[in-house]
C-alpha cells in the first residue's frame, strides 16, 4: 500500500493548466497532488462570491470543442454551458454588430485571412519577424478608428496593445489559433469548469490541497525532483513525488527549485524573459437592465474597455433574482510594467459610463487589477518560455509557456496535453515505484 504521502506526480498550482494536467495525469493512473495556496480551484479562470453575485477572477468565456472541452471529454467530466444568442458582438458607437454569424462573422474571419492571403502573394504585406501587430498595420492603414479597433481587439485576446503583439502572432490567431470561434459561459462560473476534476483526481488516489504552498521542490543526488516541502495550515509536510508539474510559471518554479541549483545563467534568463502584462476588470450589478448584448461584447472607439460581459440570463445563475450582472474590462497603457493606476480606472470608469448608461447608479462589486506579481505566469503570446526547465522530471504549464500563436484558457488546457504526453512517454503509469515518504 502506497504511503499517503507518496504521490507519482505533484503539481504546483490549481491554474487552468493545473487542474487539466493533475486530470490528465490521474486519468493515466498516477497518483496526483495538487497543492494550491489559494483558497478555491482554478486560479485567474476561478469565480468568488460577493455578496451573494459570483465574479469571475479572469477567465470570462470557455471555447466550445477547443482544448478545455477537450480535456474534459477524455476524462469523463461532461460540460454544460450557456451559449448566448449571439454570443459575440461587436460595439461600434451606438451599435452591436453581431459577430457570431452573418456578416460580421464573415468580416470576422475573412478580414485576417485577406491580410494573410495578400502578405502570400506579395512578400512586401508579410510582417517582418517580431515586427508588431501596429507597425504592420501601418502598412495599409493610418485610421486611428481602425487603429484603436485593433488595440481594443488586442487587448480583449492577449492583455496586450497592438506595439505588444507580434503581428504574425495576431494572424496566426484569428486564422489558425483558438481565436474564440465559438464559446460558451459556465452557468455558476468559471470555477465550475475544474471542480469536477477534483473528484477525476481524488478517484485515482490524489489529492486537492487548498490554502497550501509549496514552499521547496526537492531534488535527488542525480538531479531529478524527488519531493516538495509544503506548508500545509502552518504545517511543514514533506511528500515524495516522481514528476513535477509547475502552474506558478516559470520564474515562481525558478524559485521553488532554486536558482543555485539550475545551470549559470538559467534563473536570470527566466526573470529577463518574465514581463507580465495587465489588466483592469470592473464587477458592477444593477436592478435595471444596463446593456442589450446577451454574451459577450468587444468595443472599437472606446479610451480603454476592451471587452464587456453580461452573466445576466437565469441560466448563468451568477447574480440574485432581480438583478443584473455584468463586468468590463481594460488594458492600462503601458499593458506591461508600470502604469498610473489611478488615471487608468477613471479612464475605464469613463468608458462604463459611456457605454452602459445607468452605470453611475449600479452597484460597483468589485476592481481587479491583475498585474506584476500576481499571476507572474501570464505572457504575451509570443513570448512565452518553453515548458521543459532544466530538470528532467520537472515542467511548466499554463500562461507563460503557451503554444506559440494561442492564448487563454485553451492555450493553457493545451500545454497540459503536451507535458502530460512528455510524462506518459517517459515515466509510463505502469511503471510507478512506491516511494516512502520522508518526514
């Protein structure tokens, strides 16, 4: 009988990665640990309550038969969700062009694929490497309406303003990538995406670990991860592990590990590459209804609201009867480093205003800022670091290892794919050797 506090694989983080891989992993047959130091599951595509509303803490919408769905499919967790009618529109001043169907969809995914087929055909359209997605688009255009469109599309997608993201990356995106073709909301929000994963992990012998750390990743005389010290209710427990799988990103897994023990120049390539981008997000609720769309909107002349989100249909079951519930959110200027916080929510608080009429007399729930430390796994596309570290046995998931050309929660449902192949491939389920665990 296997110690209980001998796992095959801890993983670091109940992230969107996180749970999809400990998922993957125990539906293999390995023994999985998650250890999570906050206090619910799903990191920045988790919900929390405020005052009896559910708020997401990121993570608006799930990609219908993307990754996330996917990951679900394989093992055995079945999906419902909400699929607004339409699902996606587009605010250009006073009106909401459907961008779910019709013409806007085909506006949607043609104007790319246009942009792509000309830069084939004539190699003086094609984005120079690395060149941002603004500079390419000056190539054909100087609107500053179609300019600041592109911004707020940006913004929407990647956290990022257009001088952020690689033009190519923007193609490959919306052509290739899992561009939100169509999508769906989690009725009881995005939280309730991984809570039945808990129960796939817990029934191959694992463990969820809440309001726990990882304080130390341990490592064999050969090099390899052999354990993590977690503080656990003010409690040092030590387990023993054969894989490790990090959610925290990769300069937090730096420090689990410990610089002195990865090769010269590692740790300080990591932090160099590490330069998290930001966002503003505004929670508010009235009892009169603020907005028409249904879904989920994207704004073209606003300052700086990039996307809107109406959780007010009874089947979201995200607010109390009689009221509405909506969140917008905003990419300050610069999108990464330093920015004036202040001077970037009156210019969000301008656009809410502007845009749901009646906002000033809404109850405001609640203002995330999500920048810097927290997460410090988020990347912008094309700029990720690879999933593999240094040590054999030890990986990144999640938003700061992405695929290149992907994004959100379908990105980092996809690194778990791919690391948990990797493991499968080289530390096979059948395999597993019982480890006593040290104390």
């Amino acid at each position: 009988m296997l110690d209980e506090l001998s796992f095959d694989a801890v993983v670091v983080g109940a992230g969107a990665g996180g749970m999809c891989a400990a998922a993957r992993l125990s539906h293999q047959g390995y023994r999985t640990l998650v250890v999570e130091s906050g206090v619910r599951v799903g990191g920045r595509a988790s919900t929390r309550e405020v005052d009896r509303f559910l708020i997401n803490t990121g993570a608006l919408v799930i990609e219908r038969g993307g990754p996330v769905v996917r990951t679900l499919h394989e093992v055995g967790v079945p999906l419902d969700l909400f699929v607004p009618k339409p699902e996606t529109v587009l605010r250009w001043g006073s009106s909401d062009i459907n961008m779910s169907s019709g013409l806007g969809a085909v506006a949607r995914w043609a104007g790319p694929n246009v942009l792509r087929a000309a830069s084939a055909v004539f190699p003086q359209f094609r984005p120079k490497k690395e060149q941002s997605t603004t500079a390419w688009l000056s190539k054909f255009t100087r609107s500053k309406t179609i300019h600041r469109l592109m911004d707020n599309v940006v913004g929407a997608m990647f956290a990022a303003s257009g001088n952020d993201l690689p033009a190519d990356v923007f193609l490959h995106y919306f052509t290739k990538g899992s561009a939100f073709k169509q999508i769906g909301f989690a009725p009881g929000g995005t939280i309730e995406v991984w809570k039945p994963l808990v129960a796939v992990i817990e029934a191959a012998g694992g463990d969820v670990w809440l309001n726990s750390r990882v304080k130390k990743l341990t490592l064999s005389p050969d090099g390899q991860i052999d354990g993590a010290q977690i503080d656990r209710a003010g409690v040092t427990v030590t387990v023993s592990t054969r894989v490790a799988v990090s959610n925290a990103g990769p300069l937090a897994t730096v420090e689990l590990v410990g610089a002195e023990n990865l090769p010269d120049g590692y740790a300080h390539s990591v932090a160099q590459a590490t330069d998290p981008s930001a966002i503003i997000t505004v929670h508010f609720a009235s009892q009169k209804p603020l907005a028409k769309f249904p879904g989920l909107a994207l704004f073209a002349k606003t300052r700086r609201l990039v996307y809107a989100a109406n959780f007010s249909a009874p089947e979201q079951r995200r607010a109390p009867v009689g009221w509405n519930l909506y969140c917008g959110a905003s990419v300050p200027r610069p999108a990464r480093g330093q920015f004036n916080l202040e001077k970037e929510k009156e210019l969000l608080f301008s656009d809410l205003r502007e845009q749901f009429p009646g906002f000033d007399q809404a109850r405001v729930l609640a203002v995330d800022v999500t920048a810097h430390e927290w997460p410090a796994q988020r990347a912008i596309t094309g700029y990720d670091l690879p999933n593999t570290t240094p040590v054999a046995n030890l990986w990144n998931v999640g938003d700061g290892v992405k695929p290149w050309g992907d994004a959100g929660t379908a990105a980092c449902a996809e690194t778990a794919r791919i690391v948990v192949t990797e493991i499968a491939a080289r530390y096979p389920a059948e395999q597993r050797r019982p480890v006593a665990a040290r104390r």
